[in-house]
C-alpha cells in the first residue's frame, strides 16, 4: 500500500539532468553543462527532496541504493541518511558497538573521528545533497502548490537540523548558490522561524496508516516533533535553555491523534509492534510521525529498517520459535555486525549478570518488554570489538509480522522507519518540567509521563526518579534508534571530564574521558577544500 514512494525513480532521474552530482559539496547545483536539459516535473523534484531519506540512489539494479547520490564508497548502502545517521548516533556512545572495520566504522567505535572520517564525511555529503534537492525544488517549483512547498520547506529545515546537531556552525544557503558559514545559534534561530512560518500551510497533524492518503509525508505534528526536540537542546545549541517551549510542543503531540500503541498482539507485545515488518499496517503506525518507507519490492535499501535487521543478527538467533522454528528475523539477511555494549545492558540489567538466554526470555527476567537482547552464545564483556559474539545481540527490529509470518521479500523488509516516536514527546514533556521546576527530582507530572511510557513497556511503575535516572530512560525506550548521543550531550555524559564512561569510550577497553570539542563532528576536509569560507570547528586540525 505504500504507493507515495512509488514515483521516486522518474524523479531521480530529471534530477540528474538538472546537474545533481553525486556530492553537491558546496549545495552549488547548476547544470554542469549547458547541452543539459532545464526541463522538471514539480512532482519528480517533491519526490526526490523524500527519496533522499529513504534511499541512497536512483535505484538501478537491485535496489533503491543503485546509482547511489554519494560517490566514492564500495556499499552504497552505507551512504542511506537512516544508516549513517545511526552509525554517528549510536556507534559513538554507550549503546552500540560494531564488529566490521569499514572505512569510518573503528573510529566512530573508539570516538577517534577527525577531519578525514569517512562515515561522517558521506553523512555531510548526503545531507547536503538532500538541501540541494529542497532548494532545487523551492527555486523553480515553489509555486506548484502551497502544502508541497511547507513539506519541502519542512525537510530542509530537518536536514539543516542535523547538520547543526552534529557540525555546530555549518554551510547554510536557501537558493542555488554558494553558501555561507551560518552560526549554531543563527541556525538554531533560522529553523525554528521557518517551522513557525510554514506550519499553518502543512497538513493538518492525523495519525495514520500506509493505506491512508498522506501517509509519509510530514505534517504538522512533525513541526511540532522537530521544536521539542529543538527547545529540549536548546542550550546546547545556543547556550540558554528553552525549557518551556519544549513542554509546550511535547505537550501538542501528547494531546493530537498520534498516540503510544499501547495494545499488543498474543505473539508480540505493543513495544515490539513498533519495529516489524507491518508496522505502518497496524496500530503501531499511529505512534510513528514522518515514517520513512521501506517495501521489500518496491522502496529497498540496505538502510533503514532492513539495515537494522540484517546488521544485528546472526543464523543462530531465533527470535518467533513457534511460528518459524527455523528462521531468524524473517529475513535471510544475518550481517553479525552491531550489538550492545554492556553498559545498555545494564540499564535493564543493573547486576552485570550474565543471562545466556533467548531475547523472548529476557523481556521476562526483565520485566521490561524492551529488554530485547539475545544472550545464548553471548558474552557480556567486549574484549575484541571484531568478534560479534562479545556483546548481547538486539532482537528489537525484526522482519516479521504481527500475525507471524516472515517478511514478504527474504532480502529487504516491510519495516518503515519513525523518524519521530510519540513516546519521545512524553520524555521531551517529563525532563523539560522537572528541568522548569529547577531541581534534580522529577515532578508528579513528568513521573506520570514517564510511568506511561513505562507501562506500555510492561515495566514497573516508578515512584520517584532523578533525572540522571532520567537519562537512562531515554536509553532504554529508544536504544538503537539513533539518537542517544544527542541525549548523552544534553545531559553532560559525553565529551568533557564528565567521568562517565563505557566500555572502550575513547579506544580504552575501560573507557576514558575525552576532549569536550568532540561534542560536534569535525567538518570534512573536503569541504573546507572546496569553499574556503567555511571554517573548522575548534579542536579539529585543518
């Protein structure tokens, strides 16, 4: 039913007639050639502008990554925005740790990224293409029609977002031009101005699902999403706090039609439904805002969903034993290559105890429906980050569905992506009034936002909490969803003298404190080299 994505291709390929080269280092997009045509369909622009999300090229060959956007990597795949998004989000914290050594992925392990970081240089790459595509689009076909226009004006301004979250001051322009180095506050300022201008012009915000018009495509409840995660950081980004107007916007989600799935299935609990492979079918789907597609047949990659499925499982996982005794994820895809690191464990787990038991088994011993590692055959402690088996596995993304059966297509699957949870708006709602109230405990409020999270979770119902505690919460209802190194910034736990540590935080086996300027990503060397107005980020040698 996901037809939206459908039309992508034709887009992919007018924008390369309009000059789309595969890097777009400095956003500058203009025919390359005067022989080439100027010729668009506003419809084709609009598509690519969501493609860009969804996948890492205009799909020649086997899937939506072929004739990938980004040049000079063997895996396309690896150049999906989802994909590379998780690998800095995640591989970088007390979360993930990755067995391969792929050009990037070691340092993005051991927080040894710099300048010439490749997985960081291709996620630059891949976010400024993408604002090219917006500013094609708003440039010749701004006046095609009004909500189209808000939904690329909406994208823009999410694809600057990340780049401000990870790069501090970045290279910002609104037209086909060279930019210029725009200031993390002047950034922070100019997306929440261009939220506020083009929310009365988006869709109404309505909870929906794959077979209802609209689905995944942004509406107001994603502006909505994008400001409180905007004001809940604000300190980070600008230096003064925002506390309010982060409540204010949770608040708004919380109260429209997008809600928690709080009902789950006799196979598979509410939590589990969020991540499978009919999870824009069910009423999973009425949790996730801005769903980012995944179709085994039509909308592939080997990023996304499927990325998360294949890269956290092996053939000896068996995750739906009564249904497909001998399957693994409902895939054929068993990548062994990303796992936990003990100290998420340990948010469930707090004794360190090894459990060597099956995912389903450990939700029970839990208590938390969350608590979906895979302990058989696993150890706890990661003595080599090559071998996979060091590190519970993460059963939490599978290519199942909720009645049982195996995903349709045995390489990719149905699983869409929720670029927002409503769950995050509850957690956005907690810190940010117990942050109002100014003290280290949270309110009866937030607890009460906290416990709904909680409960849909199975897990207990907690009576008080600090927000330290807090912190770890965040990490235990959104682990391997790529956020958590925004989170550990907030809360002062990653760069810095901050003593929290995780297993081989800064390349030692018992981790160590590292420099407060890697808080932001260096800016590529590339791109330094190809505008010399742009400037390093401090700590970063050039």
């Amino acid at each position: 039913m996901k037809r939206y994505i459908k039309s992508i291709l034709p887009a992919g390929a007018l924008l390369l007639a309009l000059g789309m080269t595969s890097c777009t280092k400095d956003l500058d997009v203009d025919p390359i050639s005067p022989k080439i045509s100027t010729d668009y369909s506003a419809e084709g622009l609009f598509n690519k502008c969501y493609a860009n999300f969804a996948m890492a090229g205009l799909g020649d060959g086997g899937s939506g990554d072929g004739d990938c956007d980004v040049a000079g990597y063997n895996d396309a795949g690896m150049t999906n925005l989802v994909r590379l998004l998780w690998n800095v989000n995640e591989l970088t914290t007390d979360e993930a740790m990755c067995t391969w050594g792929d050009a990037g992925i070691p340092e993005l392990n051991f927080d040894t990224y710099d300048a010439e970081a490749a997985m960081v240089k291709a996620l630059f790459a891949r976010l400024t293409l993408g604002i090219s595509c917006c500013n094609q689009y708003l440039t010749v076909a701004s006046d095609h029609n009004a909500t189209m226009t808000a939904e690329v004006r909406y994208l823009r301004a999410l694809q600057y977002y990340i780049l401000m979250d990870l790069f501090g001051n970045v290279p910002f322009a609104t037209a086909i031009e060279k930019p210029s180095q725009l200031s993390r506050t002047d950034m922070f300022n100019w997306i929440v101005s261009e939220l506020n201008e083009i929310e009365p012009q988006l869709s109404e915000a309505k909870a929906k699902k794959s077979a209802d018009s609209g689905y995944g495509r942004v509406d107001k409840a994603a502006a909505w999403m994008l400001l409180q995660r905007l004001y809940l950081n604000a300190e980070v980004y600008t230096g003064t706090a925002q506390w309010d107007k982060a409540a204010q916007y949770a608040q708004k989600v919380i109260s429209s039609s997008y809600k928690l799935n709080e009902g789950g299935t006799s196979k598979w609990s509410a939590y589990q439904m969020l991540f499978m492979a009919d999870n824009g079918e069910t009423n999973a789907a009425y949790e996730g805002i801005f769903p980012i597609y995944q179709d085994g047949k039509v909308a592939t990659s080997y990023g996304n969903t499927t990325f998360l499925v294949g890269s956290t499982f092996t053939g000896d996982m068996v995750v739906n034993p009564v249904d497909d005794p001998t399957g693994t994820n409902g895939t054929t895809q068993n990548w062994a290559g990303n796992r936990a690191r003990i100290n998420l464990y340990k948010k469930f787990f707090p004794d360190g105890k090894e459990r060597n038991i099956a995912s389903y088994d450990m939700v029970k011993q839990a208590r938390d429906d969350r608590a979906l590692f895979w302990g058989i055959d696993r150890v706890l402690d990661i003595s080599t980050y090559s071998t996979f088996k060091e590190g519970y596995s993460v059963a939490k993304f599978t290519g199942y569905k909720t009645d049982g059966s195996a995903n349709a297509d045995a390489t990719f699957t149905d699983g869409d992506w929720f670029f927002f949870r409503v769950a995050e708006a509850y957690l956005t709602y907690a810190e940010a009034v117990t942050r109002i109230a100014g003290g280290n405990q949270l309110t009866a409020e937030a607890l009460q936002a906290v416990n709904k999270v909680r409960a849909r979770a199975n897990a207990s119902q907690k009576e008080s909490m600090t927000l330290d505690e807090l912190c770890d919460e965040w990490s235990r209802e959104f682990y391997f969803e790529g956020r958590r190194r925004i989170d550990l910034v907030r809360f002062g736990k990653f760069g810095g003298n901050n003593n929290y540590n995780w297993q081989w935080k800064g390349g030692v086996k018992d981790g160590r404190n590292f420099d407060a300027y890697k808080n932001v990503f260096a800016i590529p060397a590339a791109e330094l080299n190809s505008n010399t107005s742009l400037k390093q980020n401090d700590g970063y040698a050039y």
